[in-house]
C-alpha cells in the first residue's frame, strides 16, 4: 500500500514540474547600496551586479526564481573612524564583491506582466586571494544574509527588475565595536533565453 501511495506522489510530483513554465536567462544593472554602521558615511553609492536565472512557474500565479549574481556594494569609510581601523582599510573607499544567491518567490499581479518577488538572498564575500572554493568554504564564517522584496516586469524575453534589499546578518569581523549591515537598492535588466 505504501508503495503505491508513494508511485501516485512521485507522478503527481513528476507530472506538476512537466507542466512548470521555465525559463533561464542573464540579467545586469546596477546597486544603489549603503552600509549602515557608526564607521561608515551614511550615503548611498553606486555598484553593479550581473549574473543568470532561472524562473521556474508553478500555476497561473506562482513560481520561485533563484539567481546566481555577481554583486559590488562600494562604500565609504567616515574619516572620524578611519584611525579606529586604520589597519583595515588603505583608503577611504571601501569595495566588497559578492557571489549572492537570491532565492526569490514571484507572485503573478496582471496576468504575466507584473510580479511582486520576495525571498532570501545568501552572499558569500569574494576574497581575491582565495579560489573559489575556499571562498565557499567561508560562506558559513563571512556569510551575508539577506532579506529582498520588490517588483519584476515581463515584456516578452525582457525582465526589467526594482528591488529593496536588507541585510541581517552583522558583516564587521574585525571586532565588536559596531555592527555593519548593508542596504539598498537593485535596478536590473534581463534577458530570457
């Protein structure tokens, strides 16, 4: 009896990711970002992302869409703090690129040309004198997680993006003397393939 109530679930299963509307695409724009802390200028600067992904439908209204980016967020030290960590940072500019992993559930408003997105997005910070699997390795250590919501239209092949996103975790692994969170915003343009 078992066997057979677990044959009907795999087909069932088997059947509804038949009948899944995927899609796979790369996508590019540009970060709007912040770190929050007493050690940082309070002021938006500008990054970029780019990277694929993956749209996977389920129904008339709902489907996840995980993502591979490459992001930038740039910063600015406040030079009140700079003597504090002085040893950490060479200048007053301060770049920290990401390979994030957004996992994001898109709801359907209008039909296919509207969708609000929500999810969690993991961030890995990219050591240039790491390969890329001692960087992974890291994830669990210097790990950013993250919450995003926002919008996405369709036009055809085409996904013009606006996202918010909010860190949770604290990024500061030099100390405990304040904590660092980033924040900001996502403008991207995709292309379905």
């Amino acid at each position: 009896m078992k066997t057979r109530i677990y044959a009907f679930v795999f087909l069932m299963g088997m059947s509804q990711l038949a009948m899944a509307q995927f899609h796979i695409g790369a996508k590019a724009g540009a970060n709007i970002t912040k770190i929050d802390g007493k050690s940082f200028k309070d002021q938006f600067k500008y990054g970029y992302h780019v990277g694929g992904f993956v749209e996977i439908g389920f129904g008339n209204k709902l489907g996840i869409q995980p993502e591979v980016l490459f992001n930038q967020y740039n910063t600015t030290v406040d030079s009140n703090f700079s003597h504090i960590y002085q040893h950490a940072f060479n200048n007053n500019n301060v770049k920290l690129n990401y390979l994030s992993i957004p996992i994001l559930l898109n709801y359907k408003l209008f039909g296919n040309f509207l969708s609000l997105q929500a999810g969690p997005q993991f961030g890995v910070l990219i050591n240039k004198d790491k390969n890329l699997f001692q960087n992974g390795g890291n994830a669990f250590k210097d790990g950013d997680f993250s919450m995003i919501g926002g919008v996405q239209l369709k036009l055809s092949s085409l996904r013009i993006n606006g996202r918010y996103v909010i860190g949770l975790n604290n990024l500061n692994d030099l100390d405990n003397q304040s904590k660092w969170k980033n924040q900001g915003f996502q403008l991207s343009l995709g292309l379905a393939l």
